[in-house]
C-alpha cells in the first residue's frame, strides 16, 4: 500500500469519530429549536431585568436624596410594578421551556447513542467492553445533561449579565470600570488554564466507572459461581478495589472543580475590593458620583464578579462534558457492520465450508482444517464431545467471528463479504444460553414485531408452550432475564420466536439440553419436519429415531470433522461415532 493511500485511509479513520460526535450532538438541538427558543428568551428577559433593577435602585435612592431630576416616587413605583410582572412572565416561560429542551435533548442523544450501538456487529461485542456502553447511558449521559446540557442558560445569563453590567459600569464611571476589567483578568486565566485538567480528569472518571461496572456486572451474572466456590471475600476485595479506584478519580475531580473556584471566588473577591477601594478614592477626589451610582456599582459590580467565578468553572465542564460525548464516538466507530453484499432470504444451493480454522486465540486453534456442505433444504446434525468445536462452527456461520482461516460461503458468496443484515435475515440461531427480556411471554416470543396470531399459535405448539401459555398466559410477565421461568421454560420461548422468525437457515446449539426426554423429541421433530428449512444442529442426545431424520450427521473431534454420513453408515463403520452411541445407551 502506497503511502498516500495509507494516508488516506488514516484520514477516514479518523474522521469517522469526528463525524459521529458531530451527530451525536447534533441530537441536543434536533426537533428542540422552540423549546431552546423560549429558553433563551426566558433566560434573555431574566438577565435584562436583573439590570434594569440595579438601575432601579439607583433611581429610587437619588429620588430620595433629591438627586433624581427624571422619576418621581409614583413613576418608581409603576415601573417596578412592571418589572415584576414581566419577571414572573419569563419566569414561567423558562419554567415551561427549559425542562422541556433538556428533557428532550438527553432522550434524542440516549435514543440515537443506542441506534449506533445496535448497528455493530455481533463479533464486536465478542471483543469490546459493553460496560462502556452502560457507563456512556447512565453516568457520563449524567455528566453530559448536569455540566453542558443545564448549563447552556445560565452560561447564557452570566454572560449578558456581565456584558450589561460593563456597559452600565461604563456609562457610570469608564475609570472605574477600567480598573475592574484590570483586576477580573486573572481568575479568567487561572480558570482556564484549570479547565484543561478538568477535562483530563473527567475522562479518567469515565474510564474507571467502566471499569466498576463491568465487576459489578461479572460479580452479579457469576453470582451462583462466587457462592458454590465460596470466594465471596475474593470478589469482595476486587469489589472493593474497583470501588475505591472509581470514587477516588471522582476525588481528583472535585479537587480540581474545587480549585477552579477558589481561583474564580477569592480572585473575584480582591476585584471586588480593588474596585470598591479604588471607587471610594474616585468619590473623594471628585463629588460627581452619588449615592445612587455608588450603590448600583456595588451591585453591578456582583454581576461581574459573579460570572467571573462561575463562567470558567462552566466552561471548563461543558469541555469536560463534550470530551465524554467524543469518546463515546470513538468507540461507536469501532466494528461497525460492513456495508458488504446483501444475500438472499432465501439458502438456494448450499453453504460451504472449505479448509476452515480458526482460534480465539492465534496460538489456541478450536477449528482444524474443517471442510463440508451443508445442502439447502436439509438437516444436519453436529455431534461430538465437549470442546470439539461443534458450537464454534455455528457461531462462525451467525457471522460471530471473522478472523477464520479459509472459506465459509453462502450459495458461493463468501461470509466475510456479505451484508450482515442480511445475514440475520437469512439465518436465526437457537443457542443454548437463553436470554429473556423482563416484558410478556408474547413479546419475548414475537420480539415485539408484529405477527399473526394463528402463526404465533402454531409456532408455541411447535415449541412445546402450548401448556405453559394455557396455565400462564401469554401476558405473564417473564422477569429480568426471564427470573419467572424455568429454564426449560425459557428455552422452549427461545424455540418458538425462532420458529416464528421463518428464516431460511436455522442453526440448533443444544436447544434441548434443559427440556426433558420427552418434550425434547417433540421439538425436535417439530424443527425437522419444517418444509423448506436448512437445518444444522448441535445435539448431545444420541436417539436413533431422531438421528435417523437427518440428511447427515458431521462428527466432530478436538475440532476436527473425522467422520461424515446418515446414521446406517456411521454405525456400520464402527468408528468414534459408534463409541459415542453406544456409551449413550
């Protein structure tokens, strides 16, 4: 590869995350403009009326030292009248919009991160870290709405606050207002330059949150393993270590936003102080300044100092905040589903094996030199011991893993250019690990799609449900992970959404283990009289009335294919499959 097409791939490299964060924050504002709008004018109202009150004020006390030679009290005195209710009016704009444009914001951003996560590929969730993911949707979407999204209003109003205020303080007194600008230029720098950390450290909040709930994840799903070995105290020491690890970059964090405002606070205060002393310098040496100017200084004076304080502070959290939001799109970018060929829904003539291997690891190789054929509209079953590589073989063929050796084809297309949305179309996979969503028996079984009813009857007779539904019904809710069902139960719900999907290939991983004998055979003859279905499964039960039913029947050993042929043949050759059957017995 030359090198300017190496640059030009690193180029789209990385411009894929840059492009993503864009999208991904351009969901704050999709849909949102007249709630953002209403915001900004609620927000805009407030701001102007806070000045006009310190001007206000000083009316009201020149009016009272009969310095004010406009307004009398009773003018004053509707004026405010109508301040107030021009207050309350933006008040309860901004009560009504600002809510709404958060609210909003969050679930477009939650909505569109979780579509970009359901358009990667199943291998990519065999090497990645899915509790990035949970962090990204739960404690960095926190952190995202708390220091960028809440934060966009108030940003707005300290800064027409102060930007008000110097003007007003510029019309009063430019001297003055010079020597507050001079003294406020320090905390901005300071704070600044602290922000930059803040960023850095919000990052390392992130990372070791992913890293506490994938523990937490892994201790909860091995429950049952953590209790029957008795390492409770193990997992309690890397429980806490995980713990400590994330509350104590939370530390640092604060630390730092901490140190923003102590920079921002006791700067703000000796501005305050210099501006005042230097003030009462300027009322000495000259009689020009009022009352009335001296007392709105000192409350335009809290507008500035404020923002000065608070401005940095959420400056640097909105930088913090949107450096989440750019990590996250780094890893949505990573194994995203190739676009590739779209294959038929349909299996025409065959999917092919040829010289397959593969290993998890390149020094661990499970697949050896696999060759075979399985015939479209045909059963096949994959036997062997455990660990010969039967449900590796079926997790290659769902599109699992692409690091083989070799060919795996679809009617002469090869896997690893194929569209794999077409792939889920064509092919459905009963594994042996269940997962059941916590919603009804009929949704875990249509999968929330819509289908007819006569269908999904027939599918929960094929599936052996037809008792369960008649003693539970089909809205009985499941629970998490299906806590409500037994796992025969589950596996037979497994069965039926697959028998419901009607692809044309469906792969079998011991869909039987946890159904007793006799539900067992009743599915799996089911599965084998379907018409025009490819099937290839994976069976640990040796009954010669069903292994008669397959077209074929692969043995697999040490992950090897060693023998190939209908039941007949392999009994008669008397060889690895004949021990296996006979030890069953």
């Amino acid at each position: 590869m030359s090198n300017k097409i190496k640059k030009k791939v690193l180029t789209e490299k990385n411009q894929a995350p840059m492009q993503l964060s864009q999208k991904l924050r351009a969901q704050f504002m999709h849909n949102n403009h007249i709630n953002f709008a209403g915001a900004v004018i609620a927000t805009l109202l407030t701001a102007i009326i806070n000045l006009v009150i310190s001007w206000l004020l000083q009316q009201i006390i020149d009016a009272a030292t009969g310095n004010n030679q406009v307004f009398d009290l009773i003018q004053l005195l509707i004026i405010s009248i109508g301040l107030v209710f021009i207050l309350i009016m933006g008040l309860i704009l901004e009560q009504k919009t600002s809510p709404r444009f958060v609210e909003k914001a969050m679930a477009q951003y939650k909505n569109m991160v979780f579509s970009e996560i359901s358009k990667k590929s199943i291998s990519s969730f065999a090497t990645e870290n899915t509790s990035a993911y949970l962090s990204a949707l739960s404690n960095d979407a926190s952190s995202i709405e708390k220091n960028y999204i809440a934060k966009i209003f108030p940003l707005i109003q300290q800064i027409v606050m102060f930007t008000g205020a110097f003007l007003m303080m510029l019309y009063y007194s430019p001297l003055l207002t010079l020597a507050a600008v001079i003294l406020s230029l320090c905390p901005v720098i300071g704070s600044i330059l602290s922000g930059n950390r803040l960023a850095v450290m919000e990052k390392t909040v992130s990372e070791k949150n992913e890293s506490f709930l994938g523990s937490v994840k892994d201790m909860l799903t091995g429950f049952s393993v953590v209790k029957s070995f008795k390492v409770e105290k193990e997992m309690m020491k890397l429980f806490r270590t995980s713990n400590e690890e994330a509350e104590h970059s939370k530390r640092k964090r604060r630390q730092i936003e901490i140190l923003i405002q102590m920079i921002g606070g006791v700067t703000g205060i000796v501005a305050q102080f210099g501006v005042f002393l230097f003030g009462a310098y300027l009322a000495i040496q000259s009689q020009a300044i009022t009352a009335g100017v001296v007392i709105i200084f000192v409350q335009l004076m809290n507008f500035v100092v404020s923002p000065i304080g608070e401005v940095p502070q959420i400056l640097a959290n909105r930088k913090a905040a949107l450096a989440l939001v750019d990590k996250l799109a780094l890893s949505l970018s990573e194994h995203v589903e190739q676009n590739g060929i779209p294959v038929g829904q349909t299996l025409n003539k065959a999917i092919e094996l040829d010289h397959v291997s593969f290993g998890y690891e390149e020094e661990q190789t499970v697949l050896k030199d696999i060759s075979l054929e399985f015939e479209a509209r045909k059963s096949y079953a994959l036997v062997g011991g455990s660990g010969s590589g039967k449900s590796t073989l079926l997790n290659l063929l769902i599109g699992s893993y692409f690091s083989y050796q070799g060919e795996i084809r679809y009617d002469g297309q090869e896997l690893k250019q194929i569209n794999l949305d077409s792939l889920y179309d064509l092919v459905s996979i009963i594994q042996q690990n269940v997962f059941v969503f916590d919603s009804s028996i009929q949704n875990n079984i249509t999968m929330f799609k819509e289908f007819d009813q006569e269908r999904i009857n027939r599918a929960i007779d094929q599936a052996g449900l037809s008792d369960l539904i008649e003693q539970k019904g089909l809205n009985y809710a499941c629970g998490e992970n299906g806590n409500g069902l037994s796992g025969g139960e589950r596996q037979r719900i497994s069965i039926a959404r697959c028998l419901l999907k009607g692809s044309s290939v469906m792969l079998v991983d011991e869909a039987t283990a946890e159904l007793d004998a006799k539900t067992a055979v009743a599915v799996t003859n089911s599965i084998l009289e379907i018409e025009d279905l490819t099937r290839i499964i994976v069976t640990h039960r040796l009954e010669e009335a069903i292994l008669r039913k397959y077209d074929k029947i692969f043995v697999m050993q040490n992950g090897r294919l060693i023998e190939q042929g209908t039941f007949d043949e392999l009994m008669k050759e008397k060889g690895y499959f004949y021990s296996l059957y006979m030890v069953s017995q």
